[in-house]
C-alpha cells in the first residue's frame, strides 16, 4: 500500500495569467509523474477527479486548470484572448516552479494538443504521451479540417454574443460527437459543464481553431514518442480512422478504440482509461530496465 500521501493546491503568479494547480505525491510510489491536461472549457478536477484514485500510485502527480477553466485566471478577472503556445508556457513554467524534471503527460481534446506542443518543446523531459482524442488530430486531411474548424470559430461566436451560449455549445458538441447521447439529463450535464465559463471556453475553442490554422501538423506529430492514443467507438469514422492509420505508420504509437464512448471518454469510462494508462506506463518502465 502506497504512503506518505500528501495533497497541496495553489496558483502560480505568471506575468499574464494566476496558473491554479493541485498535486498528490506519494512518497513510497515508483515510477514517472504523471500529468494531466483537460479539454477546452472543463476544470482539471472536474475532468480527472474521478480518474485519480484509480490510477496505479504515482511519486507525482499534477493537475493544473489551463487558461479559460476553472480557477485560473488573467490576474485581472477579465477573459482575454490567448494562443496554444501561451497555454504551453505557463505548464512548462509549472512544471519548473513545481520541480518536475521529467513526467508523462495525459492529454484530453484541448489538452491533448497542449501534450502534444509541449513533447515538441520540451523534448525528452516528457518521457511519453497518452492522448485522448487530440484536439489537432482529428481527421487525416489538414485543409478540410481546417474548414470543420471554422465551425469552432462560429460555435465560439454564439457563445460570446451571451444570448446564444446553450446554443454555441450544442453546435460544438455536434461537431465533435455527433453521435452522443441525446438523453435530455446527459445533454443537460455536458452543456452545463461547458457553460461554466462560458468566454474562457470560447477563448479555448478559438485557440484550437486558430492552432489548427498556424501549426504544422506533420512536424508536430513528428516529434511525438511513445504515445498511446484513445478514441470513442462512437466518436467519427475519419477521426478513428485517422488515429489507427498513425498507429499503423508508427511502431512507437498506440491506438486503442474505446467502445461505447464518445468524445467525453474521461467523464464515461474512467475505469477503463486508467487501467489503460496503468498498462502503458508499467510496458514503458519495462522496456527500460
């Protein structure tokens, strides 16, 4: 059994943004921290609370709120603007100000694209990447997604305006998991949770639209190593297709078809993401002995 538990939460002052972050780290714990990165407009520990205590004890673990989410903030109140590399250099001045030298990192939708620039930054500090279903992979053919991505900017509109905010958020949810379920409480959760902050979320779904734009794709997936990819069985063909194509070209790149689930993968089946997460650490930490 694990001990030596300790729990601490705080927030990083950086020069254009008050970073919150919470932490769990065991002293008796082997292996690698671990990182994990939330999706566009839901907290850190909304999104991974109840992953946490499933997963196999890690020495560290951090889990910060990206801009736009939860309790971080512009040191202002106000919700500006902000781009992927922003979001990517207050984690890397986190990871400093917390001591992390190395970590894995767990990356979801917004998240996920933040894990993946942040591999491309920092290099072998980031020992391997688990993304689930990644904000910059979603289809195989750029220009097209580039236009689907115009549909966030459209989506991130309406939420805006103020008077169209459930609205903007549906559009959103059409384009990312148009085969979700429809039950009335489910959607009612799933918009509830996105309409907390309501401009940090429209900030986010400009940021990831604007990145698609801006990066390129092939030299960033180029400077992944050892990822394992989870996508829904429900989520798009060309989004499935896509990721098990990587998998196929790549012998250090993983994909794993989660059936039953949508987009919203961590808040469905978070038995099933740990255990996975548990196996791809544990066959990453053997092949290094």
């Amino acid at each position: 059994m694990a001990t030596g538990l300790g729990l601490s939460e705080g927030v990083l002052a950086l020069e254009e943004q008050d970073l919150f972050w919470k932490r769990v780290d065991i002293e008796s714990a082997g292996g690698t921290a671990l990182l994990l990165l939330h999706g566009a407009g839901v907290a850190g520990g909304l999104t991974w609370g109840p992953m946490i205590e499933l997963i196999a004890p890690r020495p560290t673990l951090l889990v910060p709120d990206l801009r736009g989410a939860g309790r971080s903030r512009d040191p202002d109140g106000i919700e500006r603007p902000f781009t992927i590399d922003q979001v990517v250099e207050d984690i890397v001045a986190l990871l400093d100000d917390q001591r992390v030298e190395r970590c894995e990192v767990v990356g979801y939708s917004f998240g996920g694209l933040v894990a993946m620039r942040l591999k491309q930054r920092l290099g072998e500090r980031i020992e391997s990447t688990t993304l689930i279903e990644p904000g910059l992979l979603e289809r195989a053919d750029q220009a097209e997604m580039r236009c689907v991505r115009q549909g966030y900017h459209r989506a991130a509109a309406r939420v805006r305006s103020g008077t169209e905010v459930e609205a903007g958020i549906v559009d959103f949810l059409d384009l990312i998991a148009p085969r979700r379920s429809r039950h009335p409480y489910i959607e009612r959760v799933a918009i509830a949770r996105l309409a907390e902050r309501p401009l940090g979320f429209a900030n986010a779904l400009d940021c990831l639209a604007q990145a698609v734009c801006r990066l390129d794709c092939e030299e960033v997936i180029a400077a992944q190593r050892h990822v394992l990819c989870l996508v829904g069985g429900k989520s798009p063909e060309t989004l499935r297709d896509y990721h098990h194509a990587l998998a196929a070209a790549r012998d250090d790149w993983e994909c794993v078809e989660i059936g039953g689930a949508d987009h919203s993968l961590p808040f469905q089946k978070p038995r099933r993401i740990a255990a996975l997460l548990d196996r791809a650490s544990a066959m990453r930490a053997a092949s290094l002995r």
